[in-house]
C-alpha cells in the first residue's frame, strides 16, 4: 500500500497535540488513526547541517517502505529521530517493527 506524505505545519501540530506516542532508543513515532496511511517526517537542527538531516530523512523513508506491510490499519504517522553517534538503515527497520508489534499497529 502506497502513503501519503504528511507537508502542512497544521497537520503536524495537530499530530503532535493530540497523537499516541510510542518511543524506543533512536526513534520517536507519534500517530493517530485515520481513513488512509499518511506520513511524515520531523528532524531538527541538532541533527547537523542539511546533508544529514537529508540522509536521515532517506533512511527513514526506506524504513517505514519496509515495515509498512507489517501494519494492520491505517494511521497519520510522523517519525521524530532521536540524535545518535551513528543513523543506520537497519537500526531504523529493527525499532520500528519493534514499535508495530508493542503498539499493535
């Protein structure tokens, strides 16, 4: 199933407000239900410069592509990394399975 990506500042806010939230050591995931899978991605400057906050958002891309069919409904979803040493692909796919599986999503 394809997403939709989560752009307006609105809809982030209203995310934040008012979603579940569902935590693990390099990733926060916030969301609430919904009638089709939207998601986006919020990073901030303590990330470092422009080229790898663009990478991190690459590989969370990559992740949520990989775990999408493993979820049950459909949900708004934004993905907050947390500021680590080392961003890896395969960290991302592990925690955030994890998450699917505590959170039943």
């Amino acid at each position: 199933m394809k997403y939709v990506r989560l752009k307006k500042q609105s809809d982030f806010q209203k995310l934040f407000k008012k979603g579940k939230r569902a935590f693990s050591s390099s990733l926060t995931v916030i969301y609430t239900p919904s009638d089709k899978m939207i998601m986006g991605i919020s990073i901030g400057k303590k990330h470092g410069k422009s080229v790898q906050r663009n990478r991190i958002k690459r590989l969370l891309r990559e992740a949520f592509r990989a775990v999408q069919p493993e979820m049950q409904g459909t949900y708004n979803i934004v993905l907050v990394p947390k500021v680590c040493e080392e961003y890896a692909l395969t960290t991302y796919v592990k925690h955030l399975q994890w998450m699917i599986k505590k959170e039943k999503l």
